[in-house]
C-alpha cells in the first residue's frame, strides 16, 4: 500500500454492515462465533472454470480495514452511538481466514472462502471481501481463457486502462497478469504491482509529423531498440508497412533491430498475412507483427484459426470488463453461528446454502487429473470418505475412495495474523498454469463445457437435508 | 482528495503516452501547441441519450497528477533518461479544458472536451481523461434511464459495492446520483462525496437469531424510528410480512412507525401486490415496500407495467457494471497541432475525425426543446450559421437560421487553473432533471430511439472534406 492506492478503510462496506454490527454490539451478541463462506453460483460466461485471484489485495486492505476520526464523524452525523463508535475506534480483524492459492482453479458453489470470528468482525468484511474477489477472479479468468487460444510463441498484454471502470483498471492489470497476461500498459499498476509495462506509440504521433515515415524516422531515434511502429494510420499495406520497412532497413545500418509493427484497425487476418509476406521479403523475418482491436479470446481464436500472422495481442476493454460477462456472482453466506449450523432457506432450491463448517478437498483421478472436489463437514477425514453426492440429488453421486486428495484451501490469516502470501503475479500466473495442466480439455473449451462435479459428504447431506426441513416445519 | 480515495498520480496513464511524451520531449516539439478532442462514437445500450459526468473526479486528479520521486526511479529503471526525468519532476498540466457541465444531455460523435496545450501534456493526460469520463458518464446514463421508468414517489438508490468492478464502486456510487439515484449503500462513496448513505439488514441479521420474529425484534430496539425489516429469509407471505407487521403493529405502540420491507427474491410483482394488501388490512398503509434483486431499467418498467406495488428500488450489478454495455466508447483524437487541423484517417468513413479547433453549440426549436447539437469551427458565428451539414453527406442538411443557440461548453481549466465546478452530485442531478426535461420523449425510449443529430458548419464540413482528398492524395 501507498499513497497512490486506495488504502480502503473501515467504511469500504455497504451501510447495512454497520448498522447490524451496531446492532449486534447492542445486543451483547458481537463476540459469538460465526463462520461466513464465500462461494459464486454462476460460472462466468458460461466458462468451464474460474481462475481464484484478489487475496492479497484484499488481505492488504483488510489490515487498513480501521476506523480513523474522520470516518467516526461520518459515522455520528448518521446518528450512530458513542459506545459503539468508542469500540469501532479500537476496531481490528482478530477472525481466521481460510482460502484456495491465488491462481487456483475453481467452481461455483463451493466454499471458496470461509472467515471465521466474532459476529461483528465477520459481517462488517463481508462488502470488502466480494468486491475484490469477485473482480479479480472475473478478469483472471478471462485472461486465462485469452491464454488457452494463444499459438505457441504468441503473447497478449492488457491495453485496458481506457476503458477500464474507473479505478478498477488497477486491480485488472493485476488480475489480467495472473490469467497470463506478459504485462500491461497501466503504468501505474505496473509499478505497484510489479508487472511489465508495455507501450510505444499512438496515431497522434504519427499525426504530429508531416509525414508517416517523418514521424516513424523521429520515433525511432529515440527508441533504436526497442520500437513498435503503429502502421493503420493512413493505410496499413499501402504506406504504414512500407515505411516501417523503410526505417527498420535504415535502423539495420546502423546495427539495430525494429521490434515490431502493431495494426490497430481494419481486418487482422489479411492485414497480417499481407505485412507478414512484405516484411518476410524483405528480409524482416524478425520484425513481430502485434494487432489490438475490440480482442478478446473468441476474436483470437478466430484469427488463429484463420492463420493470421499475429505475434501478439494488445487487449483491452472486452478483458478488463468483461465485457459480454461483466460480474461474478459471488456471495458470503453464514454456515455457523454460536457452534449451529445455519442456512439461508431459498424459494430457488439450487441458492440454499451449505450449513456448518466445511473442509474442501481436490480429487485426483488414476492420470493425476482433476477428478471431483469434495466438501466435507470439519473433522470429517477425506480418507475416510467414500462417496459423495450431488447436494439437492441424493441419487447423483460419485465413489471417490482411494483416490488421491488434497486440501484445496489453506489458513491465509490466523486470529488477525496475516499468513504472508505470494505476492508476485508472475509466479501466481505459473502456478495457475500448472494446475490448468491437470483440468481436462473439454472443461476448458468454450461452448458447452463439461461441468466438473462439486459433491457433499453424507454426512453434509443429511445435515443440509434435516435443516431444511426444520425449516420447512417452522415456516409455513 | 483524502487518503482514503487514490491520487493517481502522473503514472496513472498508459506507458505510451510516456514514451511519446519523451520523444516529443527528446525532439524539442513538447511545447508545440495542440488541441485534442473527446467524443464517444456509439450509444452504450442503445441510449438515446448519454449523461456527460466525470469532470468533477478528473479535475482532481489531474491536480495530483504530478511525478514523485518513487515514480521518476520506476521510470528511469524503464530506460527513460535523466532529462526527461527531470522534466518530469516538475510537470505540472498547464493547458486549458473545455467541456459540458456535468450533468449534460450529450451525444455521440460531438467533441465533448477539448484540451488545448503543449503536444507533451494534452498527450500525457489521455488515458487518466478517459479512464475517469467514460465511465462516470456510461453509469450516469444508466441510472438516468432508471429514473426515467421510476411512477411519481418512486425512488431508487446504488446497492452495488459487492459486485462492482473492484475500486470502480466508488465512481460508481457518485455516478449513479448524478443519474438520478437517491444515495448509495457504500459508504466510504457517500463520505467522499456527499451522498445519501442507505442500507440496514441483510438474511445473516435474521439467521443469527432463533427465529424471524426474535430478529426483527431485536433490530427495532436499536432503530425503533428507521428500520426496514428484510422479509424474504424463510417465507416472504407466510412468514416475512406477518412478522413484519406484528412488529409494525409493537412499535405503534410505542409510539414509532416502521419505515418498509424489503423484499430481496422471488416474484416481485405478485408479492409486492400481495405484500401491500397484507400491511394495508393491518392498517399499515405508511408502510413502504423495496425491492432488490438483479434490477435495472428494463425489469423497473416491467414490474411497473404490472403494477407492482413497489415504492423503491436497490439497483446493484446491473447498474454499476452497466451489465449489457459495460463500457462507452470514448476516445481521444488530435485535431490541430502547430496550428494547423488534423486529421486521423479511417478505414472506416464514419470514423475519421473531426479537423481544427472547434465550437459546440445547443440549437433549440421553437416550444423551447433541444433540437439539433452545431459544430462549428473556432471563430464562427452560429448566429450567422445558417445550415448545418452531415459530416458524411452534404444532401443531409438542416436549416438552424434563427433558432436559439447556447454553448453547449464552458471552460473548466484555464491554462492550469481550475475554474471550480459544482461539486454537489444531487445539484448536478438536479441539472440533468432540468436538461432531461427539454429532450423529447422519442429520445429516451429504449428500442430504437429517434437519433439526434449533431451536424456540422459549411466551413468544417468543407475543410474535412479537403483534408480527406490530401491524405488520399499522398497514401494512396
């Protein structure tokens, strides 16, 4: 954190947190002990996968996650009490954190997060957690998906300050990184985060010399090394690559290397092959054709399948929206409180939740691929588990004894005490490819994708059965 | 500004804007004077109209936008040289901005703001310009849209921080007021900028307790005299409403009246209807029912059309992320450098820009309505405009001779000096209602608006025309 990024504060939650926190402190009821789980409901963009991103960010703002004078006066002009702003003055997350590796890839509906702690504490983090979470798994998904239909060689970088929601065009740098983007033009992310920064020229460079090949001659007396010529701003075969040639025949003169071409209009797919033909004859094997236009990864898929000549991609708005998805549908949800399992009943059956507290494990199928997650009742031993079941479909259920298992969730905070995480995009970015490695293909494709199966314990089962229908006895 | 909101900074900009800002630097053109434009080319969501906001948040940042020392040693590790750096340390944005008021009925394809300066530093600033309008300005259309379906006494307010684009949240919340919005749930938002701050239970409140009744309870001895009591938990008719209004019946007794349900799923017509008859039987006629569940303009007009009995709205996703459109289209374009117009030719016809330095103007029919949107070139007198043109196709003409004109811009920055702004969002709401009030209805459908045209002096249309034939002159 520094003084360029929003140091959040105790008032980044919606308002409602504040009154029922003041309302539990009232009530005496603010230390009992609650577990929140956060889970989505909807794959984004029909997508077969999410990518786990925005830990740290939000274990970051969760240690300024305090309230200062000014924020305590605010809060009095709203007609909140002294007693309560007296404990909030003094107020700091003492809960427990549990959540998957950022770059994990997950489902939807299961308990991705669950924070443990005092009533109070647990629901006043409850806006903080999905806003960032939500988005930067969003935007490291898409990314992630831009990177399954790249060709070997080809790279993508994020384009999207423009465009971006305002601030958010921090957040999806960094998560457009962890989905596997080289880097970034948001240089101001870049630096705060630690990701390349990537950029060269735009048309009104071209539009303030006299000419194109004036203007490409001035640029790359500044830059011999490292220039990316943009080459649309006229007309991209017919003066943009010639005079790109022009100059990167003059520049080998003098013992340097033009580094690319970028075409930023018109059809990619014969615009490249065009200048790749060109550049190639004259003998500019090395010189990178780079293309950034309305890209996302249909679009790239569908260039690639046309052999376009592309080396890399500038992406922007359709990325750091998401634009035809534009949010996750994450939520947090009290599973316990006072040692109870609790449940929040729903007239859609598929949004009531899982009660208690719960472990999450991976299964592995003989190959060592992603078979089955299993989510188990606390203390429950996975090795133990033999089978596990659709949550509503008692008939639907998979054996899963003696497979291999691991814990998909680890204690990131412990009783307030932030557990350092990996903070570094780039090895998050690995560690996301590697385990994209053990997902099946069919569940990474784009239509349709496989559904990879989430199952309950029997003993989740039957206590999520014996609540509703509690419920049911109560409420009707 | 305040700690807790982001000062960009001079790095919050897409790192070409630096490396040209070097090169222009580098080849002593940085003081060479140049005008650049803003416009948006498409509609978002097929809006007649568009709500221009943003102004107030970029004026702000671009005091801030300035190079500290941290960001200068992030740069010079980039390559950037020590007397560009130095140049740097000392920038200050010293050029002169115009624009509309915030809260004005714009259109597309009409420069917007015009920023007049040094090449170096109407450059630099691109990215932060349209980082910050094009979005304030897609979400206040958005919520203006709501506004306009909402039946009298009707009110909606931003419950959209949880699924907002990350930081996004703040400008956002702001945005939606200047649309139209009566406050927001996310309070730092309010705090920061003014705004009604709105919110009190969510289910967890309910499920802490042993039963509905208990926690609806226990929540009007903290608010007897505010509360809006959240029936959907468990059973919203069976259940929710009756408890509500036992409760309502208690705290007449005391004295106090219960402000409203919320309901947050499920049918909203049929149980809002169902709701109302309930509480009206009770004698709770005061009683206000809210409604929250995926909502935006469309499914507001629907539930309206089926006289929903519904007296506000929490508005989230669907408003903040502007879900079907997530992102307006602006862009930022060179038309005079050294004097002289410019042009950025296009592949597209529609997309080639608009030369020179320019006017904008408001022509009014004669009952007093917007009628056309002139733009003229610098010095023109639209009081001797007699016609105005399409910029495409001359045979597309209107006479405005005679009609009333007003400038549609003012200046808001005179060579650095901020002239300042309205900075109240409810005043600038309060501006859009006046200006909405003078837009004819056919604009403001949703399905197929009737296009509002914006044309162009003879004198502009003739100078773009002849600077079209030069450029094809000499790429060709």
């Amino acid at each position: 954190m520094n003084k360029h990024f929003p140091a959040p504060g105790g008032l980044y939650t919606d308002y409602y947190e504040l009154t029922m926190a003041q309302g539990y402190f009232k009530q005496g009821l603010h230390e009992d002990q609650a577990v929140f789980d956060y889970f989505f409901r909807r794959m984004p963009c029909g997508s077969g996968y999410v990518i786990f991103a925005g830990m740290v960010d939000f274990l970051d703002a969760l240690q300024s996650f305090r309230y200062e004078e000014e924020d305590l006066a605010f809060l009095k002009k709203q007609g909140f009490e002294d007693d309560f702003l007296d404990f909030l003055s003094r107020f700091r997350f003492k809960g427990t954190i549990i959540a998957p590796r950022e770059g994990e890839v997950v489902f939807n509906n299961e308990p991705l997060i669950s924070v443990e702690g005092g009533i109070l504490e647990t629901q006043l983090i409850e806006s903080l957690l999905l806003n960032l979470i939500n988005f930067q798994s969003l935007i490291a998904t898409r990314a992630s998906r831009i990177e399954s239909v790249l060709k070997a060689g080809q790279t993508f970088v994020d384009f999207g300050l423009r465009r971006a929601q305002g601030l958010a065009g921090y957040q999806a740098a960094r998560a457009a990184v962890i989905g596997g983007a080289g880097g970034t033009s948001h240089t101001q992310a870049a630096r705060l985060y630690g990701l390349k920064v990537i950029g060269t020229m735009a048309h009104s460079w071209i539009q303030t010399f006299d000419d194109e090949l004036e203007a490409f001659r001035r640029y790359v007396e500044i830059y011999p090394d490292k220039a990316t010529l943009l080459v649309d701003t006229y007309d991209t075969l017919h003066s943009g690559v010639p005079n790109a040639i022009k100059v990167a025949k003059e520049l080998e003169q003098k013992g340097y290397r033009l580094n690319a071409i970028r075409i930023d209009s018109g059809d990619m797919a014969y615009l490249s092959v065009k200048a790749r033909q060109m550049l190639d004859e004259a003998g500019l094997e090395y010189v990178k054709i780079i293309s950034s236009n309305s890209l996302d990864e249909y679009l790239i898929r569908s260039l690639n399948l046309q052999d376009a000549k592309l080396d890399g991609f500038g992406v922007g708005t359709r990325l750091v929206t998401s634009y035809q998805c534009p949010a996750l549908d994450g939520v947090y949800k009290l599973s316990v409180f006072k040692g109870l399992p609790r449940l929040k009943i729903s007239e859609d059956v598929a949004k009531i939740s899982l009660p208690g507290k719960k472990t999450l494990w991976r299964v592995y199928d003989e190959n060592g691929m992603f078979y089955r997650d299993a989510i188990l009742l606390s203390g429950e031993n996975p090795e133990e588990t033999e089978t596990i079941f659709h949550p509503d479909y008692e008939f639907k259920n998979t054996r899963i004894a003696g497979l291999p298992k691991e814990p998909l969730r680890h204690t990131v905070m412990k009783e307030g005490q932030v557990i350092p995480p990996e903070r570094n995009p780039y090895i998050i970015s690995e560690y996301r490819r590697e385990r994209m490695r053990k997902l099946s293909p069919e569940m990474k494709r784009f239509e349709n994708p496989h559904v990879y199966k989430v199952g309950v314990s029997r003993k989740l089962f039957d206590l999520r059965r014996n609540l509703i229908k509690s419920h049911i006895g109560k409420n009707f």
